[in-house]
C-alpha cells in the first residue's frame, strides 16, 4: 500500500488525492494542512463578507468529513518546517498544541498555494492589519469589522445593506504610493501616503498588494523553481525530484499560447493541476494542457473577464497583434433585460489567431469570454471566429452576438475583410 | 453601374444588400419585397405578443430610411412573380395597387425565405385561423386578440400579466393528431382532434405545423434544389444559374459536422448566408463556413439550447457516439442566483470530437451551448474541452464548469479516463 503525502488541503491538494483515490483505492493518502480549515471556497470570500453566505457554507468538507467518505486522512493544524527526499520524510508542527511530527512518503505533492507579498513600508505590524490569502484571514477580517449599519435589524441582512450602499461611497486613490501606516497604542489609526496632505485616517487596513508562490519548503528541498519563482513542473505535475509532484498556486502553468511557464493564482487552474497530478500519482499517464488567463470577476454591477493575452503581454512577448473593441447590448435591444458591454478582440497579425479577449460590461460577459477562451484553445482564426453558429434568441443573445461582430471588426482592421 | 436585384427584404437579402454596398459603392442595388414590412425581427414577435414590445420596436428600418441610409432601393408590397433568367428579368405586381412591374439585374440574389406548411385537414380557411411566418401576420394575429384581462389596467401593462398567467394555465397535449378545425359563420369555433371526446372549443388557432423553403419562383427559372427542397448554393451562395445567388431560409446549409447540405430556418445563419452573399455580389469571393444548428429559446423560465447533432441525428448518419448528461448548479452553490441546469454532450466515438450538446434548465445555459458550437466548430476533442480555461466567479460559474464535468463524464464512458 504505496504511502501518498500531499501538502496542502485546499483545490490543488484535495482534487490530486481524490483524484488518485477514485483511480487507485489502494493507495494510503494523506493530507496535511496548516490551518484549521480545508476544501474551502477563496473565490467565496467576499460574498462571505457581503454577508451573502456563511464561513461554514464555503466549506464543501471538514477534515473529519474528507476522511469519512473519500478514506484520505487530513492533519489539519499541522505545518510542515522541512522536506528531504533522500529520506523521503517531511517533519512539521502542529500548530495548536506545539507538537513535532514526522511524516514518510513514496510519492508527495506539494500544494502550498501562495502567501502575502508586504509592501517594505512601516507599520505592517500594527493590529488591524490585515492580508488575505485564506478563510482564516477572512475570518479574522470579518470579527474585526464595526458591528453594522441601522441597529434595528439583523447583523447578516444589514451586512448585505452595507455591500449595496458602499457602491456609491468607495473612494478610489490611483497611483498613490503609500509610505507608512501610522498606528497608536498598537492600534492602526492612518495611511500616510506619498500624494497626500498628510494622513488618512484608517480604522482598518487590508494590505492586498500581491502574493508570491509559497516555495520555501520545496526549495529547501532541492525541487527546483522556474524564472516565475513558482516550482517547475512537467506536464505530468512532475518536480525535478522523483516521485514529488507539485501542483496549484505554488506550481508554474504551462501557456498555451506563448509555449512558456507563467504564473496564474487561480483555483480553476490549482483545480485542474491537481486533478492531473492525482492522476498521474495513481499512474495514470495524463497531460496538463496548460491555461490562458480565463478569469471573471463582479465589481459591484459590472462583469469584468478576459482571457488569453492582453495587448500589452502580447508586446512584451513580441507577437504582433491586431485588436479591436466594439460596444454592443449583450441581447436584443428591444428586450427589458439588454445591457451594454464592450467587448475587445487581439489577434496574431500573422497566423491571424485568436489569442486574447477582454469583456466588460453590465450584461453577459463571462458567457462570450468562455467562448473566446475556447476558441484560443482550439488554435482558431479569427476569421473562423467571425463565422461561429452561436445561439440566438431575444432574451439571451443577438443576432450577430458581440463576439462576432468584434472579430468582423478585428478582420477589417487587417484589411482582408 | 452594375445592376443588384435582391427579392427578399429581410435577414438574408438585407444583410446582403448592405454588405455589397459597403464593399463596392458603385452598385446599383434594388430589394423587393412582398409585404409592407422589412428589416424586422422574426424572432422578436412573441416579446410583441406578450406587449413587451411594439411592432415599430421590433422594424429596425423601414423602406424609406433603408433607402436614405444605405442608397438601396427598396420595393415593399411588390410580389415577384416569375423570373427570366434568359432575359434577365424579373416580373412581379405591386399588392397595394395591383400594378405590374418589371426588374432588369446582372446579378439576383434570391432570399425568399419559407412559408407555411398547412395540415391537410378541413378548416384552415376558416377566419381567425392564423399561420405565422412574417410581422404581418404576427400584427394581424394580435389584432384578432381578446382585449385584456384585468380592464382596469392598460392594455399593455395587462399582455405582460396574461403572459406571466400563461405559465400555470397553458394545456399541452401532445401526439393527438387534429382532425379537422370545425366553425360557425365562417369563424373558427372548435378544434376535433383523434384522440379527444368530441370538439374542443376555440376562439382562435394558431397552426404552426411547420414551413417549406419557399422555391417556387427559383425552381421556375429553372434554379436546382437539392434533396432538402431548398435551393442548392456553393459556398459563395451561388446557386446553378451563373449570376444568381440565393441566401437565408429558402436556401441550403452546409453542415460541417455531416459535410452535407441541410436545412436551417433561423435569423443567425440566413443573416451570416447574407452577408457572405453580399461579398460575392460585389466579388469577393469569401466562403460560407456552414452552421450547426445552435439555437436557444425561453419557455417560460426554462432556457432550452441546442447545438450540433442530436443522438439521433448522429444515428440517422451512421455516426458513431457516447454520450453523458450531468446535472449541475450554472453558479457558486452559496451564491443566492444559483439555479439548475442539464448538460448533455454527445462526442464522436472514434475521432472524439464533440458533435453535439444540449443545455437545459433555469440558469445560464446559452453561455454553454456557445462554448460547444465554439469546440464543435474547431473540431476539438472532448478530452481538449475537458480541460479547457473557462472563467470563474461565484456569481457567473463554477469552480468546475458544467461543461468541463459533462466532458469528464463522457470520457469516463469511453473508459480513457
């Protein structure tokens, strides 16, 4: 019974050892997570915060859960300080009661995720401070908020009040460096920042300025990492050492379309690499395919999504490019529910392939973006994109759907059309 | 100046005569069109029946403002009858004042669309027995309608309420085959179908059994048509008769799935027919790429999209498939609008393309048939879509989207995963 370590408990982690479960029952897995929570959603948070949804509710498994129906063992509360493959052990601490552990493997993935990257400004100490990478951050953030708005009703409705009413007070500083977070009695009190009259005053303050892959042990270890600064992999999620697969936020992914590893901190895609790497820890040969950049994301009313390259990475890159944007209602016109979005096309100049879009907009844009992302995928030409038999009907579409009418545009741009 | 005759004043002939103009300005382009209406949206007529909507809402242009904006001549209430194509000419009658009229072109293009398909059975002519093809008929068809419910309330306002009524109250009764429309004083009283206890009382029927490609006036120039019955076209929607085109309903469509012509009735593919029919009028000589039969449509709140070929369809032309339908949430579970939709993909046994897929439910489900008809288009296997980089966010997919887990199950039945 062949001993499986996998270190880290949430997409990555826990879809690898589920994965090498389903396909090979015999094997021995076991997880090992250094907080208390496991098999959460991230990308839930603020809808957490919004009060939309409860902490337990973007939980799909406890520990206890995961291991009465997958039979995978997870050590929750457990840090892992070392790895050493020549001995093929990993030693770690737990981290509520101070114990030492020692686990062995044959095969081990490394799912460690990311952690915060600190902006090098004082202050970062100060109590009220916050970063964000997990649901024990989230809940840290949430206790430490001020109770709620109109007392006379209940704290989860008023919370959903408090979200509808911040999109018209957001105040929103670009380009302004901060210098120092400015505290009294340990308390954060203010921002001082590089454009200001002096200091904003701050009750709170959520430091959100990046993360870096979470590395440390594996290097340690002597699995290499990439120019990305996330550890290399193979597409069978394989390291430089045998036996150890990495996978998720800690991991590189292969670009399809500049044929390089790239960095994406995305659970979609931990969630895929680790479904791979599952397999490929049960034996089962399998490729990852790589990602291109897909995300959504709703700020306030508006759906922002892109895929593939953007203009400027297409640059950096030097793939010539032809781009166009096109605003368009996201369904018939003389339907109630039509909304505008603007839709962006980039195109390879040479081979005249689709390799980046962008929507945006206050109607369907993640729907198109997929479509865009599945046409990057397939390798096809803008030309053919112009042609594609999409799905039409008043309330959903129309009919010359957005997409279509930005990739006629992209062809005319390239004077072929 | 070459002369451009087009006999059709919607999708298709529109979208072409707009398309030749654009491409080549010296045109000398005339439409003629048999009913007072053109440019209008065929799809938008049961939004205009349930008041969401006027008629004029729906008439993007009218003969006039077609005329002053795009330098096209158009003739409404003129009805061709018979075209010479030895000649040359094309003859037909005006319906508003019974003239008759003659056309010369160098070039025709035949966009005639469909008319319907009656039951042979007795009754049909009698009044308030509707068939619908055009805005025409929908405009008489509500005409004929019973006031409102609720007269307290306006009119439109009271469409909208009987329309949300319908939901609970529509009756559906299906393979009972009607025997005959039975009336009184020439208006239609009743319905005697074969399966029924006598007459079932009506006020009005609406027969909606189907349409022909209307190719009379073609297949008298001597025009082929193919097996479908529609008119046979090239790729450059030309039909056997040098100089003359045909595009939209009343023509073929290349199914690149079965690589042979078949028969689409729908706004997406006539206006792409069009288009392209129009770049060859004025010589370029651009291709149609085929169309695979995506469409979506509301029933009630239920979203049905279909693209591609149907398990039956794929048997009918020996194609080999499996298939796999998974239920699933279009969101985040915890996101408040999550609701259920049905994915069913249907892939190529032996090449592993896709080739068909069907979304059903209460969610989004046109945003999924639009990733198939996109992955069906480009050929892609289902074991590439199945790790396709679809977007994700709580209040637009999924962690996993639909599709990606349709796929897995699909290939789970072909035994490779």
């Amino acid at each position: 019974m062949e001993k499986i370590l996998i270190i880290g408990g949430n997409a990555a982690g826990l879809t690898a050892a589920s994965r090498a479960r389903r396909l090979d029952p015999r094997l021995n897995i076991t997880v090992l997570e250094k907080s208390p929570y496991i098999s959460y959603s991230t990308c839930g948070i603020p809808y957490y915060f919004a009060g939309m949804t409860t902490a337990d509710e973007l939980v799909s498994y406890t520990p206890e859960s995961f291991e009465r129906e997958r039979g995978i063992k997870v050590h929750n509360h457990t840090c892992v300080n070392e790895i050493v493959p020549s001995r093929k052990r990993v030693f770690a601490t737990r981290t509520d009661t101070g114990e030492h552990a020692e686990f062995s493997y044959e095969r081990l993935l490394i799912a460690t995720g990311v952690k915060p990257k600190l902006p090098d400004i004082p202050g970062t100490d100060l109590r009220n401070v916050f970063t964000i990478i997990d649901l024990q951050d989230a809940i840290r953030i949430k206790e430490a908020r001020q109770p709620q708005v109109l007392p006379g009703i209940d704290r989860d409705m008023a919370q959903i009040i408090e979200y509808e009413v911040q999109r018209f007070g957001v105040r929103l500083s670009v380009g302004s460096r901060v210098l120092a977070l400015v505290g009294s009695d340990g308390h954060v009190t203010g921002v001082k920042a590089a454009s200001g009259l002096g200091i904003e005053p701050a009750d709170m303050v959520l430091l959100d300025t990046g993360v870096v892959p979470n590395v440390d042990l594996a290097r340690e270890a002597g699995i290499q990492t990439g120019v990305t600064g996330a550890i290399s992999v193979n597409s069978h999620m394989e390291t430089n050492v045998p036996g150890i697969f990495a996978a998720g936020n800690c991991a590189e992914t292969y670009c399809s379309i500049r044929q390089r590893p790239i960095l994406h901190y995305i659970g979609t895609v931990a969630a895929k690499q680790g479904r791979i790497a599952g397999e490929n820890i049960a034996a089962r040969r399998t490729k990852f395919l790589g990602a291109i950049g897909t995300t959504v994301l709703k700020v306030f009313d508006l759906a922002v999504a892109r895929t593939g390259l953007s203009s400027e990475q297409a640059a950096a890159d030097s793939i010539p490019v032809v781009s166009a944007r096109i605003e368009a209602l996201d369904r018939a016109a003389y339907y109630p529910t039509a909304r505008k979005i603007w839709v962006k096309l980039i195109a390879n100049r040479e081979s005249r392939r689709l390799v980046g879009a962008q929507v945006v907009g206050y109607g369907e844009a993640s729907k198109r973006i997929d479509v865009a992302a599945t046409a990057i995928t397939a390798g096809m030409r803008v030309d053919d994109l112009a042609q594609v038999d999409l799905a039409y009907s008043p309330p959903y579409g129309n009919l010359w759907d957005p997409l279509l009418v930005a990739a006629q545009a992209v062809l005319r741009k390239m004077s072929m059309w």
